[in-house]
C-alpha cells in the first residue's frame, strides 16, 4: 500500500523472518561465534536464551546458512513435539531417515547409524530445536540420552538448544540436572542499543529499496527503541504501522507524534492506560521541577535583594538619640 508512495520495492518491515533483512547486532554476532564454538569442538550440548523477539530464530538461520554441506549435516526443529516418540521421529524426517517406526529403540537405533556413517566421513552433525521452553521434562531427558550416542573420542552429534528464560528455570529442574550439567556453552541474547536500534532500521530501509522518499525524524527513533526496548519484532511492528499512518497522513517525515499515535493503535487497552499514567506521572515529575527551580530562583533573588546595601525590606532605618 504505501511502498510506492515512498518508493520502497517492498515493505521493509514485514514481520515474517526474511534471509535479505538480517542485520546482525554486536550481541547476535557474538551469539552466532559461541554457537560455531560449541558446535566446532563438539561439547554436545549448546544453550541459546533470549527473550520473546530479540530474534533467535534470525540468529538460528545465520547460523546455519554458515554450515555448509561438505563438513555439516544440520536439522532444525521448529515445533516442540508433545512425545518422545513424535520428536524422535521428526529428528528422522529432517536428516532423511526412516521416520515411520512406532518404536523408540527402532528410530535410535537408525539415527546412531547414521551418526557413525557421518562421523566416519567427517561430517558434524547437528540438530537445533527452536522454543525448547516448551518441551517436557520427559523430552529433554530423551535429547540427554541421544547425546549419548558417541564414539571413544567424540560427541556424535551437537544439540542446539534454544528458547526463552523458562528454559534455564526448566533445566535447573532437578531430575534434569545430568542434562544441565552437560551443557557447556550458554548464550543470552540481549537486546540493540539505541545506536544498533537506529542503524537497523536504516538497514532494512536500504534493503528495501529506500531512494530518499520517507525518513524518521531523531526524537521519532528515540521512542521507537525506547517502546520496543531494542527488540527487532517490536521495531518492525511500529514502523510498519507508522508508514501507513504517515502514507494515510500525506507525511514522508515520520515525526514522534506519528510515533506515538502508532503506539497506540498497537497497544492493547491495558498497555495503553499504563502508556496514559505513565505520560501523566512524567508531566507531573516536570512541573514539580519547574515549580522548584522557580520557587528557588525567587527565594534566591528576593534573598540577594534583600541584602543590599540600604535594603530592609522597605522599612525605613536610623538610630534612637
């Protein structure tokens, strides 16, 4: 819709992860080096937690673009599968193995040639699970014993683990602790600064195809980070919704209050009366200030007045003879 009008080839805030778009923070950059790490001197297990759209998955893909097919055999799974029997299956389906077994040690058992044939040719087999916040405790103890399957030198597959913080409050669970205990690379995903926030968003303007034809003003990018606390989806959820407001405005600036009036159209009702109390607690903090500072300045000068020479207040001196 507005993608013309600003001269966009295409929107350059869409919300599903795009392989063109990925801009790498310092954080992602250095989360992706201690995934290589992991995976490189096979310690077996591998965490990744960040919160809800500081963009794993984006960090997940980058990751795995980089394995390439001579020396890496890699599988994601998306979607947390309820049982061990359906999890095991999937890990099947996505390396090219028989899946259809209604037997646990059956798929096992296919699985552990396969790593051996693999690791004889020198391949690195790895398998990522995406959200395994969600997995049972059941599950991860299966994902425990499949790391057992190695050689007298070496872990046979590498297991990336990644999910939210209830990840780490899932491992810590005590009948887990021999999992949690073989995990020896951990990574926590923090969000962009504001200079990293500023610079991604330029980024996806220019991979869009961005000619000069619509800008975001310094204090509208201020806001725009300091609402999605330098969270990628965040980021892209209101600046998307800010063009249309400015495309529906006639604006090819986007200006704070486009900003905030976006803001609003996204927040839910309850978000936006804490955004309203919160406005209203700043404007009140302020004209406390400003009372003070006015109130001082007068004590002040009316002080420095009144010590002037000949000065009482308008009373008059002298002297009783």
């Amino acid at each position: 819709m507005y993608t013309k009008y600003y001269g966009f080839n295409e929107k350059p805030f869409t919300l599903t992860p795009n392989p063109r778009f990925i801009y790498l923070s310092k954080n992602h950059s250095e989360a992706i080096a201690h995934l290589l790490y992991g995976i490189n001197n096979h310690y077996g297990f591998i965490e990744l937690i960040g919160e809800v759209g500081t963009g794993k998955t984006t960090v997940l893909r980058t990751l795995l673009a980089q394995l390439n097919e001579d020396s890496y055999r890699s599988a994601l799974i998306f979607n947390p599968c309820p049982t061990v029997l359906e999890l095991l299956r999937s890990i099947n389906h996505e390396f090219g193995l028989y899946f259809e077994s209604k037997y646990v040690s059956e798929l096992l058992d296919e699985l552990n040639m396969f790593l051996l044939k693999e690791n004889a040719r020198g391949i690195t087999v790895v398998l990522v699970i995406d959200e395994a916040q969600n997995l049972s405790a059941e599950i991860l103890e299966q994902l425990r014993l499949i790391s057992n399957l190695e050689t007298e030198n070496d872990k046979l597959i590498q297991i990336i683990l990644s999910g939210q913080p209830e990840l780490s409050a899932l491992l810590d669970l005590p009948e887990l602790r021999q999992l949690n205990q073989r995990i020896s690379v951990r990574y926590r995903l923090l969000s962009m600064s504001m200079d990293e926030s500023r610079s991604y968003i330029h980024h996806r303007m220019l991979v869009a195809g961005e000619t000069g034809g619509v800008y975001f003003s310094r204090f509208a990018l201020m806001l725009i980070h300091l609402y999605a606390r330098g969270l990628p989806r965040l980021i892209n959820n209101l600046c998307d919704r800010s063009l249309l407001i400015g495309y529906g405005d006639n604006q090819r600036r986007i200006s704070a209050g486009i900003i905030t009036r976006s803001m609003l159209e996204i927040m839910s009702a309850r978000q936006a009366r804490r955004y309203y109390q919160a406005l209203a607690g700043i404007i009140i903090l302020i004209l406390l200030c400003a009372a003070v500072i006015v109130t001082s300045g007068f004590i002040t000068i009316n002080g420095a007045w009144s010590e002037l020479p000949g000065n009482n207040n308008g009373k008059k001196s002298g002297s009783i003879k």
